[in-house]
C-alpha cells in the first residue's frame, strides 16, 4: 500500500489586491494506487475539519 496526501487550498486576496493561496486542509489516504485515493478523498468531507 502507498501513503498519499492531498492538499487543499483556497484563493484569497491581500491588502494589495495580490492573490495567494491559503492551505485549508491535508488528507492523508493509505491505498493500493491513486485512484483508489481519489475515490476516498472523494468520500470526505473538507466541511468537517
């Protein structure tokens, strides 16, 4: 099995109008291949961190 981590990100903007991007949350999924992750990573909700 393989250890992946997916990273969420949201767009803000700065006092100067500059956007950035904001680290909103990790997941960490053990699978067999990344599609496997994906379909876990689409079963959770980034609503409840």
């Amino acid at each position: 099995m393989n250890l992946y981590r997916a990273s969420f990100y949201k767009d803000l903007l700065n006092s100067g109008g500059h956007s950035f991007k904001c680290l909103q949350s990790q997941l960490e999924a053990q699978s067999d291949g990344p599609s496997q992750a994906l379909v876990l990573r689409n079963g959770w909700s980034t609503t409840s961190v």
